[in-house]
C-alpha cells in the first residue's frame, strides 16, 4: 500500500502541469500520483498517459468527462489507494525537500500505529512574475513535531487559517466521513478542507514550506476579476459551509471557534465582493446571504456577529460600505495577496 496518494486535478494543463508532477515524483513509490483529466481539450491526457507509461508503479492517468474541480478531486479520493491524501493543483507544486520530510513523518505514524487524521505544513504564495513570495506558517497557534488534538491548540491569527495547501487528511477517514464537493462549482477546496474539520481528532504540524501556491495568471479562479464574475458559485459554497455543520453543537469549544472564525473568512470575501461590485442585484445578493446565515442557525449568526468582521460585514450605509473595502485591500497588502 502507498503511503501518500496526491490528486492532481487538470483541466487544459498542458502547458504547465509537468512542474507539479516532477516535485511530486521525488517521493518515489512512497508516493501515489493520480492525475485527473477533467475532460481537456488540449494535450493534457496525452501527457498524463506518457507519465502513466514510464511510472506504471506510481502514476495513474484518469480520464472523465469535465465536471469541474471537485468532481475531479471526487475522482482522485476514489481512485486513491494510499493512507494518506494530498490535492495539489496542476498550476502548483511541492519542495522535494519538505516531501521528504512529510513523508518520514507519515512513515513514523504507521511504523508506531498511530492514528493520524490530519498533517498540516505551511504553504507559500509564489507571484512568480514579480519574484515575490509570502510563507504562511502556523508557528504558535500549533503545537509542533508531535500529535496534538484541537484542544490544545492556540489564537489563529487571521492569515492561519487551515487552506487546502496545507492540509494532508487521513484516506480513510474522507471517505468515511462521505466527502463529496459539488460538479462544476469553482472555490469547492474551501470545501474540501473544512467539512472534514469535526471528524479530525489527531493532528500534526510539520513546519516546513511545502506546497507552492502560483500566483499571477489572468485565468486563475482566484484572480480578482474571475472571482468576482464567479460570485454566484462563491455563494454557492458560503452557503454548502453554513449547511454542512451544525457549529454551536460541536462540543470542543477551540474547533468550533476555529470553524465559525474561517466561516466568518468565507463570508467576508464574498461580501467584500459584493459591495465592490455595488450594483443593486449585488448588494441585495449580499443581504441575501447574511439573512440565510440567520434564518438557518440564529444562534451561529449571533455567534458570528461577535467577531469585528462578521458584524462590519453588514454595514449596509455608503461610508460602511467604503469601510469594507478599505479594509480588504489593507488586508490584501498585511497577507501578502497583492
């Protein structure tokens, strides 16, 4: 059995892909490599397959027709034989230095019986065109080089917030605990590294700058203009994140400050955009989205609305509007975004 299966979702990834894969082959057959053609229309299954055929014992090339993101990281959990499980997207990619360091680590977990459900180790945003990069490390809100569970960790500083960079879960317990993302929805990691949060008891940090996280094409879900064209499908997954946990019932009170806090994240990216854009139909989306927030968990909204964020976020004035902005684009230039 593998110790590690990556999910490499691809859509048109041709041009790039290649990077992603070669990090990833440094962890020789330790390591799963499965790469998902969401159905392209370039050379991506062709170059899936080449892979395929010099590494039979470590690379599968799995083809389906386009489903988007999530159906394709669905695809690669299904296909996914290793006790542990990684996405890294196609445009990314991982330090050989710091795989190997995972790697021992997750060998030590199974050589001593020991059950882990989630590694955690730090990400980089790499803006490669403008030779800048930004680490994001949890150093002092985890403990480090050892298990720990959530009571014992510490304050989540706003940039600490646990992505899909820096997650490895457990294979067993994601299909367990019926992990399932949304066909053709963009933004579906922020699903993936959260619905799976209460079913986590053990954990590990590891402090090391694993997954590079690229930065800087105009197609990029993530880039601002594509975002807020995609605000609809945005919502989409504020809305899965309210709905998928009940989190005034989560008993370990550290977990469920941490879950509202990032919920608290989601919910103001969205509003941010929102009000950016300002049209009418925007702004009432964004009211929309405060109110079903507090028609399906009164409770979890009064919670919410204890953090400066979640409050500020429903100013509905033109100055408080102003202020909402103002404040993404500081937060922008402290985390390192822009």
């Amino acid at each position: 059995m593998k110790l590690l299966s990556v999910a490499i979702p691809c859509y048109n990834s041709a041009a790039y892909m290649s990077h992603a894969i070669e990090t990833l082959l440094s962890g020789g057959d330790d390591v799963e490599i499965i790469i998902v053609d969401d159905g392209s229309k370039d050379g991506t299954l062709e170059i899936a397959k080449q892979y395929e055929g010099k590494y039979p014992n470590i690379i599968k090339a799995v083809h389906q027709e386009n489903g988007g993101h999530g159906e394709a990281v669905n695809t690669g959990l299904k296909y996914a034989t290793g006790l542990y499980f990684k996405v890294v997207d196609s445009d990314d990619w991982v330090n050989e230095e710091a795989l190997s360091k995972i790697l021992s680590v997750l060998r030590e977990m199974v050589v001593n019986s020991e059950k882990l459900d989630m590694l955690i180790s730090n990400y980089v945003y790499e803006k490669v065109s403008l030779n800048k990069r930004k680490v994001i490390d949890y150093k002092g809100a985890l403990p480090e080089g050892r298990l720990f569970g959530w009571s014992e960790t510490k304050h989540f500083r706003n940039s600490q917030n646990i992505l899909m960079h820096s997650v490895i879960y457990q294979t067993k317990m994601l299909k367990d605990c019926g992990l399932s993302l949304p066909k053709h929805t963009f933004y579906v990691d922020n699903i993936f590294v959260y619905y799976p949060l209460p079913y986590v008891k053990n954990i590990y940090y590891l402090n090391v700058d694993f997954y590079r996280y690229f930065i800087g094409r105009d197609d990029q879900s993530v880039n601002e203009k594509v975002m807020m064209g995609r605000i609809d499908q945005q919502l989409r997954v504020n809305k899965f994140m309210i709905d998928c946990h009940d989190l005034t019932k989560i008993k370990n009170k550290k977990l469920r400050n941490y879950m509202v806090k990032h919920l608290v994240m989601m919910l103001t990216v969205s509003t941010v955009f929102l009000v950016k854009d300002g049209s009418q139909e925007s702004l009432q989306k964004k009211e929309e989205l405060w109110r079903y927030l507090e028609k399906k968990n009164k409770r979890l909204y009064q919670e919410v609305n204890k953090y400066f964020l979640g409050k500020s976020m429903q100013m509905t004035s033109w100055t408080g509007r102003r202020i909402i902005v103002m404040g993404y684009h500081i937060s922008r230039k402290i985390y390192g975004f822009s």
